[in-house]
C-alpha cells in the first residue's frame, strides 16, 4: 500500500511517499479503506519530533485524524462490520473515564502510525461510526479537531444556556468550539485578525466579535458584551500571548480550556488573578471515546456542517501543511485519498 | 473599643492602636466580643495594600481570622443567640455556590474591619458556629486557613481514600490540607525545608515527606513514592518557583491547586505540560459558608486539632506578623484578645 | 390593600376576597406592586392544606408566582431599586447551595404569604430582575414552572447536544422543559393525550411525539424513536400511572425527574428495574436563586416566550384554578392584577 | 477441569458439579487457576433463573466473585504476567463511564460462566490485580460486594467527613459500605436485628446503631443520632419494606443508595417525599474497572480487612448458598477452591 512516512530520520525532508506491505486485520482488528485525512497543528510539529518527547519510532505514518471505510473484520468482531465508515480514535487506548499515561499517549499520527496509508489496521474498539450525510473530507475532520473542543465544551465546560464564552481565532478546534457552544444555547464572542473571518464566524452563529489586530486590548474590548460579567469559558487556543487577556476577562469562577500554544508555549501570567479570583485552568488533549461517540450523536441529529477550508490530494500533503501553517486557513484543511 | 487599625495613610508605620466607639448590632446583626484572632500570608500584605488592587479605605481594621462571643443580636436573628462562640466568614456575602465578583470582594481584613478589635458587628448571615471543644486561639484559625484548606481538598478536591496528594510546606494552610486529606483516607506526601517539620508532620499523619532543601530535585524524588503514578492532587503554596516541579509529578488528569504566591508571584511553566498532559490548574480563595459549615461538622466529629504554633497578645500583634515573615512557624500565629 | 387570602378555616369555600393594611418595606426588605400571578398545580391543594404537612397558619394569601414593580425599598438595599420589576423567589431562603430544610420550606403560597395582593413586602434577596421583553403574565409564569424545569434540565439534568429526552404533558412544567432541552440541543419527545397539543408542541421544537390515549403502551412505542437505546432523561411529570412505564423506556444509567403527582401520590414500581438499570430518581423542587438568575440569563439572550394558555381576572382566581384543574389548558394560566 | 454448572434445565437441583474440558487463552486472553469464589444474593436467584430475565443459556457455571492465578496468558497480553493473583471482573465489558446496555450486561455468573470452575479465560482487560496482603478467601469477595459499597461511598456517593451515612445491615455490601465510609470521614450509622451484630459493626468502626427488631420505628429512633437533620446518605439495602423509613430519615436533598431487595422487590412509597424534600434515589449495580483499580488502591494504602464469616470447600457449594440464604451470616461467605 501507498503511505507517506517520516523515514531515515527526523524532520520534513525526510517525510515521503513510500510503499509498505498490505496490513491484515487479526482477532479483534478492523482493516479501514482511507478514504480522506485531516491536519491538525500537532502534525507540523510531529516531524521534527517537537511535540512533547514521545518515544516515536520511525518509519512514522504521520497525521493523526482520518475517515476510512471497514474492508474487512478479524475473528470476534462486533462493534463495526464490512462497509461501515468509521473515523479512528486519536487516543486508541481510552475508552472513558479519567485520563492516565497510557490512555494519553497511544495516539495515531505518532508514536502510532496515522492516517495518511491507503490501509490502517486498528483494534475495533478504536474506531467510531460516521454520520452517513457527512463527506468523507469533513467526517476526517472530527478525531482531533472536534472531538478536543466537544471535550472543552461539552465534557468539562459546565456550559449552558446564558453562559458567555470566548473563542480565539478561526481555526479547526476554534469553529467547532463556535458551533458546540451555539448549540448548547451559549453566547459566543470570535476573536480573529481578520474582519472576513469575523464575518464568517458570525454566519456560523458568533454572538459578538473583535478583532485582534485592529483592537489590541481586546481583553478591555470585552466588558461591553459581557456587561462587565466576564466571560464563564475561555477556549485558550493562543497560549502565551493571549493567556494575559484571556484572565482579565473571564469571570471570577471562570474556566480557561487551556487547547493550543500558537503564540508561544510558556505558561506566564500573574498568579494573583488566578488564585484570588478563583479562576480554573483545565488542560483539554482530545478526548474519550465515549465523548467521540456523544459528540458524534449530536453532530448527526443537527446534521452540524464541519468547515472544511481547502481540499488537497494524498501526494499534496506537505503543501497541506505549508498552507496550514500560513495561518490563512478559516477552519479545516483536509486530505482526499 | 480597642482596636488596631492603618490610620491616616498605608504603610506597616500606620498600623496603630486606637479607639472606636462599640458598634450597636442593627436589624439582623450581630454584635460579638472578639476572643482570638489569627494571622494568614495576606495580612502581611494588606498594609502596603499589596494584595490585588481592592479599593479598601483607610481607616482600617486589619487581619481576617478570629471568634467571637455573641453578646447582642439585633431584631429578626435566628441564626445564633447571644452566648454562642461564632467565627465570621471571611466572605460576608459568600452564602454557597459559584463565586462571583461580589462574593469574592465584600472580606474582612480589607476592604471590610477585620478582627483585631474589641467587637464586630456583622451580619447574623455572617458568622458560624464553633465546636465547643476547640479553644479561643485554636477556632480563631479557622475561617481562613483552614477553609482555603478545605475547599481544595474537599471541595474541589475529588480525593478519594487511595488519592495521592502533595502538600508544600507547613504553614497553617499546608497542615490543614494534611489533616483533611487523612480525614479522606488519602496518603499525602508533605515537603519542607526542615527535618524537624517533617518530623512534626509525620505525627499529623503524613505517609511521606521530602526536605526540598537537602532534595533540591523534590519532583524527581517523588517517583518512588507515587510508583511513577504522580500526584493525584498537590496543594500548591509555593507559586513561582514550585509550579515548574510541581507540574512534573502531578499525574496526567490530576488537579494543582492554586493558593499560594511564596516563592513568586509570576505563573511560569511550560504550557504543554498543562495541556497534553490534560492538568487542570483551580485557584482556590477560601470558600463559601456552606464549606465553612460542612468543615465545622467534620472538625467537630473527629476533633481536630488545629496546630496552633504561638500565641501573641493583642499588643503584640507587629511581633506576630513579623513572626509569620520569618517562616519558622510550624502552623498558625494566633492572638489572644 | 385587597387580597385573596384563606380565611378562618382550610377549604376552597373559605378563599375569599379580603383587605389587609399596606405592609411597609423594613431595612433590607423591598415592596412591590404586583402585576400578575400564574398558578401551579401546588396551588390547588394548598387550600385544603393537602400539599405535605406544612405549619402554614390562617389566614394565608394564596398562590406562589407572580411579577411586580419595585415601589419603596428599606434602608441597606442594594440588589434593586425602585422601578425595578422582578419575581419573587418560591423559596425564599435559598440563594444557592444544597437544599436543606430551612431553604425549602419558607415558601410563598404557602406557609408564607403569596402574590394574589396587590403589594408584596420581601427581603432584597428573595426577589430576581425580570427580563424587559417580557410581558407581565410571561413574566409571573417564571418563579415556580419555568425554575423546576431549569432546574430538572439544566441544574441536575447534565443534558448535552444529542441526549434524548422524554417529557410528559403539555403543562407549565413541561413545556418549559421543552424549551430548555430543545435550547441545550437535546431531543426531545413530548407525550400527550391531545393530538392538537402535540401538533402544538412540535411547533415549538418537539422532535418526536406519542398521543398516550391512543398509544397506551407508550414506552413501548418510543423504542422506535431513541433507536432501541431508551432515553437519557425522563421529567417525570404523572407519577403514579406514568413511572413503570418510564423506568422501562429510560436508558441504563438515565435519569428520572421526580416532579408530578398528578395521576396519584404513590411511588409503585419494579425496584429491579432501578436497581440493575442504575437509574436514577431525582426528586426536584422548584430550585435557587442562583439557578433562577441564570435561566433569567438564558431566557434573555434567547428571548425565550413562555406558553401562556389564558389569563384570568385578578377577582376570577376560582375559575381560573378551575380551568387549570381540568387539565385542557396548554402552557401556563396567569392573572392580571 | 472441575466445575460447578447448571445444567439441562434451570433450578437449584440441576446445580451439579461436571467436568469440561481445560481452555485455552486465545490473542488477548488470561487462563486463571481459581483460588477462591465468594457468594452475593444475586447468586442464590440465579438458579431459578430469577435475577432479571437475563438471556443466559445452560450449561451456565454459577457464582460471579473469585480470585484466581494468571497461569498463562495469550498473544499481545500486557496488563498481567504469569503469577500475577487477579480478581474477575463482573462486568467484563464495563472500563470506565456512564453504564449501558451493552456494559451492565456481560456479567460473570450469569450470563457468562462465573468463578466456581477450576479454571477460567477471560479477556485481559477483565480481570484486576490484588492487593499482596490480602489471602485468598479475602480477595474473592471483592469484586461484587465491595465494588458495590464502593460505587454507592465513592463513585456516587459524595461523601465527606462530617457526612452521616446510614446501612441497613451487616451482610457484605453493607460492611464494605460501613468501611469505606469511615475510611472518607464520614459518621455510620448501622441497624441491624441482632445486638450481637451491633456489637460486632461497632468493633469496625459504626459510630451508632439500632436493633430495628427492638426499635422497629427505627427512622423515627435516628432523630437523636443525627440531631434531627437527617442522612446525607442511606444504604438502601432492605428494599420495599425498609424505603418508607429510609424516606424519612434521609436528609432533605439527601441520596438513597438503591441495592438491595432483600424485604421485598417493589418501590412503594409516598411520591410527594422523594419530591418536596428533592431526595435521589440512585440505583447501583456494582461498578466499572476504573472504580475497581481506584478501590484496589484504597483498600491495599489501608490494609482493609474484608469480612469473611465462614469458608466452605468447593464441593459444599448448596451448604454455602443455604448458609447465605439464613441471613445469619455476618459480611461476607467464601469458597475455597
């Protein structure tokens, strides 16, 4: 089968198209049909094995999230069957519960193979249906991107209706935040760099918006729309730049879902606000697959459209990548098999 | 009534000894004759207002633990009756639930009088019933320190018998989480500068302890103990200079909780640790008077001994703050009115 | 100032019409000239003193919800001012927190007196800001009906996007709990004996609905709709008739909202069901205020209309408690003072 | 291998000893050599086929609690080695989250073989390690009994010291439920029909008791225990005659632990209780394996002593049932293999 893979060494000159041998499914194993990936910001760094010091080993089939169809079933299968469409679980050993070491780190796109194959073998426990009306490029979207801000929304949010929330930016994680949020019944405010992107964001049901770069003190820009409340969540998606702002504005109380680290990677901030203030800050890396499939039962009963930006080839993956880390993005980019 | 107070302008200088006129309890108040009060870190901060930017005025009544007799109700109390020993809550207008803005700021020691005189007026919605076997100096520890204690390992704490958790120091709130964590059946580590301390704290009831002065390196050190599991919980006083070590032993979904600014006042440590490794940061800032009651019921079941390590008279309350900078205490200043 | 007050003796025949002299606003308390009342079911047993065992003394003013206009406020009040309208709180004592016996029995309506006078004297803290859009008979429907549904989905409900719920009847109650569910994205499944109600109901938001006169065996025929998989929350608004059936429809791990009594007082049902299906039961009681002033949040932002079937005379409360006693109202019954 | 079975038809009669071949752990799979099984009262049902309407087919090998050796594992297994002593798990499909169909029902004793076999093969993520110090006929009562007691205490049961806790009984869910709650703090309560009993119940740490064949109003006979403010938790063990008192001694919005149905299997009792006073009733069906790993960890930090009241050998396994069957027992009966 066809796969691209880091090989040799580390680093992105070393990732290329390769060819392995045809996996077969044993007792419990599914075999998947790629039929489409998805990039996350991880994946840039993967290469050169920047993210966190995970005991990778190459070759490494790189890109954690994809959709695949079942083209055949080991002994004592039951979950799924032949013909069935699933997405693999980025976390393929944690079926609910509390995290622990090894539910957070058997992860696909490294140290586990990931999607960018023509076949993957995985147990059966680690795949999840698919809505049927979804396509294959936006059902790759959901593993990663989804699934982190249906745990940041949904399983450790506390949201409900009334609840005021703050979305940084317009990435994969950010738009799905936006749309979980809304159909919780929260009031969502868009922070982006850009006015079409805040005119986009609005169409998919932001509440309020600002923009960054025109309004750098977007912190104090809040307190007209929160009523000077603050806001009850905060998707932290920019990490170092943005944490300051982020804890003047949400509320006494408040939750910061600590997702991304784009703008720098030190944690620094004033102590004092968070502990008088009383604020939570809860680190948020994907998810359960329980939560995959409530997530995925909500997703189909409101038919929910995932925003796929652009759409490249297999053979195109490193310029998905360049274009992903240009930043110009409005939601997902995706991969056709 | 006697009292101390910062007259005239802030400053340690301005903390003076004066007189007021006795306070006449109103519809639903309480007046109490002040027994004991007791010293926490934020004391040391107030009278260079030091601590946030809280909109206090001068002049002011200092310190915010202590108990008091009921000597005079005003029209409509129920709540206690002339005759009971009472505490006031640190947060006056903190009955229960989700704290907010208002709740947060209506406390006593600043901007609100606190217990360093004679008498207190407050609201009857404003005190709490002591146990009593517990001494004036002892109770006097209570609304505070062991609150703050209380609302991170209990109420907040999602300990378990079987958590792990880790204490930093110990200070009056660092041995009331010990008690408390026992209380819950959990084996809690302690680390302190001292082999005497850690000596003391053994009889309290800590399963283990590292001098993080002979063991700069405490976060490696505690590999052993937690068989590589990491923390549970870990009580973290120590701000600055702790956090880094202390998001290395944490265990991966396990909770720091966020009281203390020690070492620094600065929150700087690595983000990706937080966030792949799905931690959750909650600042804790005493509690409601739902916790303070709960607490008092549990104290008074298993009579718990809170550690009272000197006791200062009343005039000498510049030689117990000075006492509490020094750091060689092994649990709470108090001072007998 | 005229009321409606039970007189003399228990029994419908002794709820008359009366004068009382104006009450005037004590420190801390604020008056309010009502504008409107809404009934509940508990309304219809107070007269006969049937509803629990309450101390309730004569005479009594009946009715528990309502809306008015701050007119005068006591010396000390902060949370409103005059010219304000807001609702009273059903529960009068309890602001947030754990329910305990002081918090839920200082009730209005009974034993404490109720709306149906034209002036209110309350404490500050038991009155909540009514949204502007609201009319005065929306407005008085919120106290009791909307806050027990807020209280069933959202407070204990731990509802998200995609969960199934079931709800019983086209009552105050009921429909409130659609509008909520519907607001956090649930399903929603309405059960009734009117085929013209549920062509009501579907139009605002039921996604499924059951005519239990025609379907006797309903739980039987909502297999089809949850797919086999039973329902995550069920309000259980019928009691004693409704409750086998419920048990045998709610998934494994659902909940039951224990909130009517209107086809009788007995709890009767397989306890194995309960037991080795894990389900729970979870008596509700109206709610807090904390609760009360965030559904005033959410129904602001979503500019929810409350269902109000008719409004009566303040002089027509017989007939209006009439009307609701045979059941063929929609939504709410209000009256205008 | 030797094993006790149900076979040809069900009922007690058909409960005979038989012989099957030895099996053989296939990819994933761990062969145990049994040590010791433990009985609950589903086990007595079982036979008769009484327990549910579960679709178990005959031959079915009884009895759901053991403890067994890893004597040989097959392909990929890495959660236990040859040597390791493990219990079986009684819901083999039950990880961790929310309960469904699927995970409340693979249940070991019915309808899957149970323990009283020589030999068993079960899927590694079945089975959980024990606790070095503890023998055999100890850790065979673990799996049912006190992961049951352990979901109602800890899982579910939001206790804290200070808590008042009230068990009905001393068999073996309830004297788990006794120590668990005393290891978090809280205040026990026990009642039982025997003095004898009583005594024995306070040697393991009940803070109070009452003979309810003495004080058959025994609700009434808790006021002075608790100071007339009620449990925060029942463990409702007795079942349809025990509920009408429990109703009226648990706190207002206290939970019920619904377990057992030893009196009687119907929920009769007054509704306007469970609603007026918001109660929960939670019903609890033992507990998933991340419950049985943390409870695993509690039990080994404080040594806990399972309380086993006789050993029968294997071939007296109708003597033991009959025994269990008494009532007279006191925690827990055993078998050794």
């Amino acid at each position: 089968m066809r796969v691209f893979q880091i090989q040799d060494d580390w680093g992105m000159d070393h990732l290329q198209v390769a060819t392995r041998p045809d996996p077969k499914p044993g007792p419990g194993q599914v075999l998947l049909r790629m039929k489409a990936a998805s990039l996350n910001y991880r994946d840039l760094l993967v290469p050169s094995r920047g993210y966190g010091s995970f005991t990778g080993k190459l070759p490494l089939i790189p890109i954690s999230d994809g959709v695949g169809e079942v083209v055949e079933v080991g002994t004592g299968v039951t979950r799924v069957k032949v013909g069935d469409r699933v997405c693999p679980c980025f976390h393929q050993g944690w079926i609910a519960g509390a995290p622990d070491l090894e539910r957070l780190t058997q992860t696909l796109g490294g140290p586990l193979d990931g999607t960018m194959a023509d076949l993957m073998c995985l147990s059966e426990g680690g795949v999840v249906k698919v809505p049927a009306y979804l396509s294959d490029v936006e059902a790759a979207t959901l593993p990663c991107a989804a699934l982190t801000a249906w745990s940041a929304m949904v399983t450790y949010g506390e949201l409900r209706p009334g609840s005021r929330v703050l979305v940084q930016g317009t990435g994969g994680v950010a738009l799905f935040a936006l749309q979980f949020a809304k159909l919780l019944g929260a009031h969502v405010t868009i922070i982006s760099s850009s006015d079409e992107k805040i005119a986009r964001a609005k169409q998919l049901g932001a509440d309020a918006a600002i923009n960054y770069t025109t309004t750098p003190e977007w912190a104090r820009a809040t307190r007209e729309i929160t009523g000077g409340r603050g806001y009850d969540h905060i998707v932290e998606l920019g990490g170092e730049k943005t944490l300051p702002q982020s804890l003047r504005c949400v509320r006494p109380g408040g939750t910061l879902s600590m997702i991304g680290v784009l703008s720098g990677g030190m944690l620094a901030a004033p102590l004092g606000l968070v502990v008088t203030r009383q604020v939570r800050l809860q680190g948020i890396t994907v998810g359960h697959r329980d939560g995959f499939e409530a997530m995925m039962r909500a997703i189909d009963q409101h038919q929910l459209q995932p925003v796929v930006d652009r759409v490249f080839a297999f053979e195109a993956l490193k310029e998905a990548m360049a274009y992903l880390k240009s930043g110009a993005h409005f939601g997902k980019i995706s991969i056709r098999h």
